[in-house]
C-alpha cells in the first residue's frame, strides 16, 4: 500500500488531528474500492505532533517516520502517533544505532516466540506462562494483564497498572461474554466506547475499570470458565495488530491443549 509521512507542526488538538487522518484513510479506501479485482490500495500513517514530539523540523520527521513504520507493523491501513511514554526508548536505540527501527519482521520474531512457548509449556507450565505473560506485556505496551481463576474468577495476579473495580470477573458467565468469544476461547475488542452499545453489561464493566481496548482468552469453554486473563490497554483506544491477535490465539489454544490433555496440571 502506499505511505504517508505526517509531520505535524499546526494542529495542537489531537482529537481534531486524529479526525484529519481518519478522514485521510477513508477517502483512500473509498477513492480505490472496487476498482482493482487483485489489488488493495491503503495508506500506513506515521504522526509527530509539535512541540510535544520535538521542536526541529529533523527531530519530527524521524519521529513521524517511527510511527509510519509502527503503523506498517500493525496491520498498515492506520495511523499511529508517536508517543513518548511508549516509544521514546526504542527510539534512542534506533539513532545511537543510526537507523530507525524497522519492524517488518516483528511479526515472524513474535511468531517465533509463541513456537518456543508452545515447546515449553508442556515441560514447564508455570514457568513459561509466567515468562511469556510478562513478554506480551511489554511487547505490546499493554497497561495492565490480569488472570481470574475460580468458580468465582477473581483476580489471582496481575502484571503493571492497578485496575479498580478489576477484582473479579463475573462478567464472563454472561449470555453477552459468550456471543463476544463466538464459539472461539478468545476475543479482542480495540475501541470498546465505540464498537459496543451503551447498554451492554461488558463495556460497563470494562469502562469501570479504565480500559480502552482489551482481548481476553479463556482456559475450559464458555460453559465451564476455568480461568480468564485479560490483556488491557488503558490509556487510550488501540487497534489490535493481527500478529497480537494471532499471539493472543495461539497463548488461548495451548493453554487449553494442555488443560484438555491433562487437566491435573492446570497452571493457576
């Protein structure tokens, strides 16, 4: 698809920014739809914002060029901002190594990962679980992951951000939390405030506890939870990457292939 390159000098206000591009990749969209029968057209958007991602004009451009390959490695057809709490450290890596990172093959590395832990899991449950928990987290910037387990779901352990009214997950034995998970033993929801209607119990809950996007997977069947972990962003809405997403379904179908083989060596 093609590539856009954003440096952002005049618009402060990044509500009224974020419409300006989500406007750019709707016109692109709507512009090529259907006119090509082999052939896709989208745009990856990389965004700096002055004076808050720097105050040169060079300093800018590598930043907006940071993000529009962070864009490329989530799944292309987005946007993404460059965003000093998340990225600034990967950042100083890439000049002191004179080269922005690159993450066109982020995806085979964390594919890679989740086949080690998929050999592991079977030698050393605990310990894998806990080590590959911990990588998700800080791979995918997450803010918080929690685990309930119990006939009751509560909260066992969670990694990063304390969440309030996040102790239990009683949630999950609803008719609602069944439709989400569709028959699979995960789901992944990016901007809950806008995909969910205002009377639906989940977003409640979810809002409740401060979090803006979230995939859960479950260990047993929607009929019979046996655990829960919930991956949870909460600083604001984030689309889910397609390799998060598959990670995500790979971590749910081994913890559930160990549980169904042998159900003694259930983890939590």
């Amino acid at each position: 698809g093609d590539e856009f390159l954003i440096v952002s000098y005049g618009m402060e206000n990044e509500t009224i920014l974020r419409g300006f591009l989500h406007s750019i990749l709707l016109k692109i969209k709507n512009e090529f739809a259907g006119k090509f029968d082999d052939i896709s057209i989208s745009c990856s958007i990389g965004c700096a914002v002055f004076p808050k991602n720097g105050k040169s004009y060079n300093e800018l451009f590598k930043k907006a060029d940071f993000g529009l390959y962070r864009a490329k490695d989530k799944g292309r057809n987005r946007y993404v901002f460059f965003r000093n709490d998340l990225h600034a450290e990967l950042f100083r890596k890439s000049v002191q190594a004179n080269d922005i990172v690159k993450y066109a093959d982020r995806e085979v590395q964390e594919l890679k990962y989740m086949a080690e832990f998929v050999q592991d899991i079977v030698v050393a449950p605990k310990k894998t679980v806990e080590r590959i928990l911990i990588h998700l987290k800080e791979t995918f910037n997450l803010d918080n992951i929690t685990v309930f387990t119990g006939d009751d779901l509560k909260a066992k352990f969670s990694l990063g951000k304390k969440l309030v009214n996040h102790q239990n997950a009683n949630y999950a034995k609803s008719n609602e939390f069944k439709k989400l998970l569709n028959g699979k033993n995960y789901f992944t929801n990016s901007f809950i405030e806008s995909t969910l209607k205002n009377n639906s119990n989940f977003r409640q809950e979810m809002e409740l506890s401060g979090i803006k996007s979230t995939a859960q997977c479950i260990l047993g069947t929607s009929e019979n939870i046996k655990a829960l972990i919930t991956f949870n962003h909460t600083k604001i809405s984030q689309l889910w990457a397609e390799y998060e997403i598959n990670c995500i379904a790979i971590f749910a179908s081994a913890l559930n292939l160990l549980y169904n083989s042998n159900p003694q060596k259930i983890i939590f």
